[in-house]
C-alpha cells in the first residue's frame, strides 16, 4: 500500500463568516493514515470564544425573526452541496480520520440524512391551540434559546457536527462549535459549505482549540445550552461546568456495550455483525460491540466470528485508530487481558502496513475467556477489539451487561422472539438491538444512551431534539366579554 501524503493550510477559526487566523500557539495535526503532518490548529482561548459568541449574539437578533420556512431553506441548498462535493467531503474524513474511504463515504451519507430531516422541521414543529373556556384560548410555541454552542469529537468529524447545527440553527439558534484538535478539516469543510449556502454570516462560527476553548464554552455567560460527545471522563466535567453556570447540557459519554448471543442465532448473521460492530470504523465509535456475552454452547459462532475477523485486513478493509497513542492504549488492554488468563484468539497487534509503517494500526482481535472484573471487559477500549465472557444463562448474561456504568448500546442475537423481548426489556442501555450489532436510531428517532453514557436530559439529535434546542412559551389570550362564562374565563 503506497500514500501520497497532502498538506492543507494552516487552520483558521472562522467567526462572523471569515476565515481568521489566530496568534494562538499551534498544534499539528497528523493523518493517522501513516503519520504524516497535514496541517496546523491554532490552540484558541476564551478570547477568541468570546469573539465568537458576541458575533453569534448580534446574528442572533436577524437569524431568529425569520421564519422556519425561511431558515430551512439554507439547508435544502447545504444538503445538495454535500450530496454534490460527497466525494472530496469523504476524502478529507480518510485523510484526518484514518477510515476507510467506504466508511467515510457512510459518514457523509448519514450528514445528508440529518440534513434532510432538518428541512422536515416546518413540519413538525406547529403550535398547539386549544379554546380552553368560552373565548380563551392556550397557545405554545417554540422560541429558539440564543447562542448556543456544540463540542464535537474525532471519531465522526463531518457526522456529529451535523447532529446538531442543521437542528439548532433551523430552530433559530446562532451557534458556536469547537471540533476536535485532531480532525478540525472536515468541520472547516462544512463552514465552507454553509456559507456557500447562503447562511448569514455569524450565525455559524467555529473556533478551534482544546480543553481552554471547552473551559470557555461552559464559562461564558452568553452561550444558554451546550452539546459534548466524547469520553464518560470529560463528559461529567463538561456537564457539570455547564449546568454550574446555569447552561443546559446534553453531554455523551463513552460505552460498552454488549452483544449477547444465544445458541440458537443465526450462525453467519451473527458472525458478520459482530465482525463488523467491532472493526468499523477501527472500534471507534460509542456504538461499537466491544463485549460479547456467550450464554451456553456458542463455540461454533465465536468460530465463525474468527472467520470473519481474519478477513479484516488493516489498510485494506480496516482503517487506522486516531493517534500513536490510541494504539499504545489499545494494545496494552489486549496485553493486560491475556496475562489475566483471557485467550486471544485473532490478534490484531503490531499490525504493519506496508507502505504505511508510520500509521497507527491496530488488527481486528477476538479474545475469549475475559471474566468480568479484568479492565478489557469493564473500561472503553475505543478499537477494534471484541472481549468475549462466558455464562450459563440469559439472566447471568443480563446480570454482566447491567453490571457496566455504562448504558449505550446492546442487542442480542438469537431467533427466539420471546427471548428477544426478554433481553430488550431488560438491558440497560437506551438503544437496543435484535440481531444487529450497531443499534442506531435513524431519523426521526433520537440518538442517546443511559446511565454514564449521557449527562442531561433530552437528545440533540431527531424529533427529540426540538426540546433540547427550544424553549416553550405559554400563551393565553382572552376575547370575550368582562362577564364571567365560569370560573376558567
């Protein structure tokens, strides 16, 4: 495998719809492709937060009187423009991400779906109206809440940031966003695009840094709601500095979910979703399987499943993990389970790339024999490991799943459908699934997990969404005369 290493210019925070370079201390970002510096991002601070906001605070008062049909016009017209430069949108998530040009063109894919039921909101958010006595009426209507302000992380650089500013900026919402240090193109990307689109200049701003950038976020008096997705540990902390000072919060945390499989499932159904749940997108996302659960008799699915983790090829069919450090962490977690007594029986460790030898690639890898109190089994591994435990039953199954802190994602595999309920009544995770290895919701349903993978209440994404980025007025008007019909007039 052969790279062609590109360079981009060096990152500029973009605030009142220009480009601004920033006197900033700078940090490189590097394609985990194969080490390579691609860029530069300035280390922003509450200065430049600040500049973001105050212009995002005076677009506000425009942004916000204009109708929804209105406003949701830019988003058909940013929809088209991702659907039309999906390809070199894709190439840039590769690039700064380490996917697979297939999985990044998936990303893509989902950001035009967000996009599109965006442009369904004129439809789905209508007052209600009710004559509640003779000539007085009651009235609600959803008013936008200001500035708000969105973190986003590495792992989906182009799709996390459409979960929520095509919502919150239709709603009527200015906003500020802060994207990962790590992959700050592709958010540069869609700014372009946005503005290309027509969107008012400083409705939409971006300013790029680390943890003094999120400090400001949750700090600054004029920024009324905050989004975050990234680790549990960073979560709480963002949670709890906003919500200290009087903000709104959804903060999404980490996971680990669980796929327990019974022995009557679907031998190569089951392989191949669990293969894929926990390579994709080198097991970094929220939603990948990283636990599974054999209740009785399953060797021959856990043979398959090695089978199909064989076929996944590290630059080829899998993609690289983020950093050099990611695939330090990743392998001792596989050290650490192995010298505990687990049995690895796929390894994907020291995985070379020929052509790339400097990327950070980590195999598909399969242990087996995990018990529950080893690190590999309770704590995010963010790659694509799967750790396999044992039981004797669906109740001690369930026992290990709701066990973890965590409550993200969990499915269960078998052909029973009495079973199935059983499984998805009892698991404690917000998003469930049957015989599917990755459960995400797609629109309209909302994305949102339990436990000490969310922080807050509401989601930002879907038809749920509505409630995080509004705010709900009550009007009561009356028409009739002074004289009273009863006790409600």
């Amino acid at each position: 495998m052969t790279m062609e290493t590109l360079s981009y210019p060096e990152v500029k925070n973009f605030i009142n719809g220009n480009f601004v370079a920033s006197d900033a201390k700078q940090m490189n970002v590097f394609s985990p492709l194969n080490g390579a510096s691609i860029s530069k991002v300035p280390l922003s601070g509450m200065k430049e937060v600040d500049q973001a906001v105050q212009v995002a605070k005076e677009a506000f008062k425009a942004w916000s009187n204009q109708p929804i049909k209105e406003r949701v016009q830019v988003f058909f017209r940013f929809r088209s423009l991702l659907e039309k430069n999906k390809s070199e949108i894709a190439q840039l998530v590769h690039l700064e991400n380490g996917k697979t040009i297939g999985e990044a063109e998936a990303e893509v894919a989902k950001g035009i779906e967000l996009c599109e039921f965006t442009c369904s909101l004129p439809q789905l958010l209508h007052d209600e109206i009710l004559e509640v006595s003779k000539g007085v009426e009651c009235r609600t209507s959803h008013a936008p809440l200001g500035v708000v302000a969105c973190i986003t992380p590495f792992n989906f650089p182009h799709m996390v940031p459409l979960w929520t500013l095509p919502n919150a900026l239709c709603l009527g919402n200015t906003m500020v966003m802060k994207p990962s240090e790590h992959v700050p193109l592709s958010t540069i990307r869609i700014a372009e695009l946005l503005k290309e689109a027509g969107l008012p200049d400083g409705v939409f701003n971006l300013v790029n840094g680390d943890k003094e950038v999120v400090e400001a976020i949750c700090d600054h008096p004029d920024i009324e709601a905050v989004s975050f997705v990234g680790s549990t540990r960073v979560a709480k902390i963002v949670y709890q500095r906003a919500t200290s000072n009087l903000k709104r919060c959804v903060a999404l945390g980490g996971a680990k979910n669980h796929l327990i499989v019974l022995p009557d499932a679907h031998v190569q159904m089951t392989a191949s979703n669990v293969a894929a749940s926990m390579s994709g997108c080198a097991g970094q996302r929220c939603m990948a399987a990283s636990a599974m659960v054999a209740v009785g008799k399953v060797d021959h699915i856990i043979e398959a499943l090695c089978e199909e983790a064989r076929k996944i090829i590290p630059g080829k069919n899998l993609g690289s993990v983020i950093s050099k450090e990611a695939k330090i962490r990743i392998e001792r977690y596989i050290n650490e389970a192995e010298a505990a007594g687990a049995k690895v029986l796929v390894d994907g460790r020291n995985a070379i790339v020929e052509g790339a030898e400097d990327g950070y690639y980590v195999g598909p890898t399969v242990i087996d024999f995990v018990t529950p109190d080893m690190a590999i089994a309770k704590e995010e591994v963010f790659g694509p490991v799967i750790a396999i435990m044992r039981s004797n039953s669906v109740d001690e199954a369930l026992a290990i799943e709701n066990g973890s802190n965590y409550g993200n994602a969990a499915a269960v595999f078998t052909q029973n459908g009495g079973m199935a309920r059983y499984v998805t009544e009892r698991a404690s995770a917000g998003m469930v699934g049957v015989n599917i290895g990755v459960p995400v919701p797609r629109e309209p349903f909302s994305f949102g997990g339990w436990n000490e993978s969310k922080f807050g209440v509401s989601d930002i994404t879907g038809k749920s969404s509505i409630e995080f980025w509004t705010k709900l007025k009550k009007t009561t008007t009356k028409w009739n005369p002074e004289d009273r019909t009863n006790w409600m007039s």
